[in-house]
C-alpha cells in the first residue's frame, strides 16, 4: 500500500475541495445565466398564484346549547331610501325576480324602510 505523507494528503484535500466548489460555481453559473429566463417565470407563477381556502367553521353556541352563530352563507340586499322611496314599485319588479319575493311585500319593504328614515 502507498503511503501518502503530510503534503500529498493536504494536496488530495485541497484538489477534492477546489472540485467540489467549482462544480457548485459552475452549478450557480447555469442556474443564474443559463437557465434564469425560464427559472424566473417559475417564481412569478408561483408566486402570483390565488389559491382561496374557505375556512371550516362551526356553530357557536352559549353554556346553554343555544345556537350565537352559524357559518351559513348569505347575501344582504340593501336598499338607500332616499334614493329608492320615489321610485319602490319600479325597483320591487325589477328586484322580486332576482330576490324570489314577490313584488307587493318587496314594495311594502321598501317603503317601510323609506318610512323609517324619514
């Protein structure tokens, strides 16, 4: 068996760790020059990308089991008085398809509103 002595042995060190950053070097060097187009199109879309959770929500509820809140989705329908008050009977038909109400107790609603504000 061959023997290496100080030297030799810092020698074979330092050429495998000169080879192994070089190859690193030349790995940055393709990473960054070579392929930085494509690689940077990548990073846009992931980092563009909507992704939307719903959260998962429960009821809550007092000491007493009684139902405080509920996750159920709905949609508010608001109505400006000072705006919709001349105009209730044209709004109400327009609306009652769109609502699924029918058109005299959505006018009846609107001039409620209108009458409260007043």
């Amino acid at each position: 068996m061959i023997s290496l002595t100080h030297k030799s042995r810092a020698l074979v060190v330092t050429v495998l760790l000169s080879l192994a950053f070089t190859s690193l070097a030349c790995r940055l060097v393709q990473l960054h020059v070579f392929r930085h187009q494509e690689l940077n199109f990548q990073a846009e879309a992931n980092r563009e990308q909507v992704v939307q959770h719903t959260g998962r929500r429960g009821q809550i509820q007092d000491c007493n089991g009684n139902l405080l809140a509920n996750s159920q989705s709905v949609r508010i329908v608001f109505a400006d008085p000072s705006i919709t008050t001349t105009q209730a009977v044209s709004l109400a038909t327009k609306l009652a398809p769109l609502l699924q109400m029918d058109v005299p107790s959505l006018v009846q609603r609107l001039a409620v509103r209108a009458s409260m504000s007043g």
